[in-house]
C-alpha cells in the first residue's frame, strides 16, 4: 500500500466515492481522473500540494496498487461511524499509530 498523508487519504476516499458504479479495471483508471475532480470541486487552495502530489503517485501507480487503495476506500466507508483518522487507519490508508515509547 502506498504512503499517503491524511490529505492524500481524504481524497482517495472521496474520489473512490465517486467510483461507486464502475468496473475494477475502470475503477483503477478512473482513479487519477476522479481525485483531480474532487480537487476541482474542492478548495483547489487546500488540496494543492498534497493533490498534486497524489496524482503524480497516482501515475506511477501499477493497477495493482491502484486497486488495492481503492479496496482500501471502499472499506473505509464500509466502516461503522467513528472517527475518519482511525477509519482511514482501520482501512490501511494512513499508517497505524506508532506504538509509545516505552521508558528505559
């Protein structure tokens, strides 16, 4: 799974949303289009950088790894309510939280 920043998560969800009714090798071509929409649709200002960074990931991206951040999506929004960091966790789209240092 590649590394993505909260940003990055955010809107691999909401674009996969936008995925719901289309095929899996269409879902994965689809995928760079749908994120640069939701970053149209958005506050462009926002998501910039961070947007911009996941389509030029998003590019070198086999199918494979394209579909396996998709399934990862469509998990997150699978998952009971709770909080979207945790979910966006749960789902493998953000790393876990690192466990806390333990003292000497």
């Amino acid at each position: 799974m590649p590394t993505l920043t909260l940003k990055q998560a955010l809107l691999i969800v909401d674009a996969v949303n936008g995925l719901y009714f289309a095929g899996r090798q269409a879902k994965a071509h689809l995928l760079a289009p749908e994120v640069a929409t939701v970053i149209a649709m958005g506050a462009p200002e926002v998501w910039v950088s961070d947007g911009r960074a996941l389509l030029r990931m998003i590019e070198t991206w086999t199918i494979d790894q394209r579909l396996s951040v998709i399934d990862a999506a469509e998990l997150f929004w699978s998952l009971p309510a709770g909080g979207y960091q945790e979910g966006l966790r749960m789902a493998g789209l953000l790393p876990t939280k690192p466990a806390p240092a333990q003292p000497l």
